[in-house]
C-alpha cells in the first residue's frame, strides 16, 4: 500500500496511484492530467501513463515530452521522501524548458517540428 505522507487511502501503489490520484501529490497529478487532456479530451490516466494516443505528427513529441517531465518531477519529489507540492512540479518543467531554449537541443525539436 502506498507510503507517501497525505495519502488517505490504502491503495496499492501502482503507476495511476503514484503519479496521478494519491492524495500525497497535493492534486499534481491532476493538474498534469488537467494539461494533456486539453490536447487530447478524455483521455484516461492509463492512456497518458502509456502514450496511448492519437495525435497529429507535430503534437506526439510536445505530448510525450510534458508528460514524461512532468510525471517524472512528481515521482522524483516522491522518491526524496518530500512533500509533493505543484510548485515544486511546474519548476522542474519550467526549468528543462529554459535548458532547452538555452542550447542547441531546441534545433533538434525544431527539426522535428518542421
């Protein structure tokens, strides 16, 4: 069952627990959640969790690229033992963002993009 402080339930631990619907994530998960279904509605924590989706060709990389951030900053904070807090997940974002546009891996995901 899940360990995480906040957690009010006594879920099993799996990936849907974990980064999206425990209560220890202080609703991160769902604020992730929240952003990639405005790219593709209804799509379901699993489907996110998988990259099981249909997208346009220029969309799939921004997608799998903002999910994997984000979904790996909440499973980081959780893995350190401290409280998960949204702020702490848009900054992780935020700052591999600004990485990108610093050096020259934003060349290759225009490439990609064109």
């Amino acid at each position: 069952s899940c360990k995480v402080p906040g957690c009010t339930t006594q879920a099993v631990e799996d990936q849907a627990h974990a980064l999206v619907t425990c209560d220890g994530n202080n609703g991160a998960g769902n604020a992730v959640m929240n952003c990639l279904r405005q790219l593709v509605p209804n799509l379901s924590i699993e489907a996110a969790l998988r990259h099981d989706i249909q997208l346009d060709e220029g969309l799939e990389l921004p997608f799998v690229w903002f999910s994997a951030t984000a979904f790996q900053a909440i499973w980081d904070v959780r893995v350190s033992g401290k409280k998960v807090e949204l702020y702490k997940v848009r900054y992780q974002i935020e700052s591999k963002i600004c990485l990108l546009r610093e050096t020259r891996h934003i060349n290759a995901i225009k490439c990609y993009i064109s």
